[in-house]
C-alpha cells in the first residue's frame, strides 16, 4: 500500500474546478432528473458542489476518504459558500456509517483507476442506493466539456494521477471483470466523455 499523498489528491480536485460544471451537466443529463438524494463518494470529489449551484437534486452528501479528506472539502465547500448545502462526512471504501437504501444518485469519479489506493466494494455501492436510484462510477471529463478547457489543465491532470498511483484501464478487460464479479444491479457502460460504470438498482 502507498502511502496516500493528500497534498496531490487535493491539487487535482482543485485543478479540475473548471471542469465540474461541464461535468456535473454530462451527470445530469445521465441522471436524467432535477430531485433526489444525492452523494459523492471517495477521495476526488467537487462535481457535486456544482450539481448543488444547478439545483440538481435537493440533498447533498460527500463521502470522503481517505482520512483526512473530509477537512479538505469543508474548507472546499466553505470557499463556495456551500456548507450549509451539502453535508460531509468520513468513511471508508466500504462506505461504513452510511444508511442503506438511501441514495438516488451515488457518484465515485476515480473508482476504477486507483486499485493501490482503494478496493471498489460494489456491494457497498448498490446497499447505499434506493430502488430505482443509479451510481455513476469511473471517470472523465464527459462530454459537455470543451477543449480548450480540457487543454489547460490535461497535462498536470495527468501527471498527478500518475503519481497518485492511476493505472491504465484496458475497457474490455474491466468489462469482462465486472461480468464475472455477479455484481448486483444492471451495469451499462458508458464511454462518451471517458469510461463510466453506470449501475442501477
């Protein structure tokens, strides 16, 4: 296990401030609704400050790990004048201390390009969601964002995830392992905009 470096953690979230509101339209529009109970899950979290400003969805949660993080995103959200929206709290890949059946829409960008820094628990993910509710898991800039603003920031972007510990994915082969893992829930994947895991419920 690496030690996990918060400090670049942090400055990728930062860096990609530009980007979550073009992010958080290509999630809505996957959504496809403007209510719900809504959570951010893991370590690069942001996108959800945004969905909050666009009034998509009426409860707001982050779920932060690893430790230490949830500071960070309250000093995030203090910036933005969110704190009172959007309720942050620590926990684990195993999303211990969160209620079952709770979540219209759970988002976990990063889920499945950082296995040195955390395992993906599936069943986590699909215990948290409410009946008919969908997780959004993988990453990307999606496909509302535009270049220009993509180029500013995809070199650094892409020099932190490499030392944050970002592996490559080969799409076929995640498809196949998520296949044979007899995953609960309806799986599609999504590629428009970067490779996103959609799971319902």
């Amino acid at each position: 296990m690496h030690s996990v470096r918060l400090d670049l953690i942090q400055e990728i979230d930062r860096l990609w401030d530009p980007i979550y509101p073009y992010l958080a339209r290509y999630i809505s529009e996957v959504y496809g609704r403007r209510d719900g109970d809504l959570v951010e899950i893991g370590p690069f979290c942001g996108v959800i400050f945004s969905l909050l400003k666009e009034q998509i969805g009426h409860s707001f949660r982050i779920a932060a790990f690893p430790e230490g993080m949830s500071d960070f995103f309250r000093k995030e959200a203090e910036k933005q004048n969110l704190v009172e929206g959007v309720e942050i709290m620590e926990t684990d890949p195993s999303l211990v201390g969160i209620e079952g059946d709770h979540f219209d829409l759970a988002i976990f960008r990063g889920a499945l390009f950082f296995p040195n820094l955390f395992q993906v628990d599936f069943s986590a993910i699909y215990r948290i969601l409410k009946k008919g509710g969908m997780a959004l898991l993988g990453g990307g800039f999606g496909k509302f964002t535009p270049e220009a603003t993509i180029g500013k920031i995809k070199k650094r972007s892409r020099d932190l995830n490499l030392l944050i510990g970002k592996t490559e994915i080969v799409e076929d082969q995640l498809i196949q392992d998520l296949r044979t893992k007899n995953l609960e829930g309806r799986f599609e994947f999504l590629t428009e905009g970067g490779l996103w895991v959609l799971m319902r419920k």
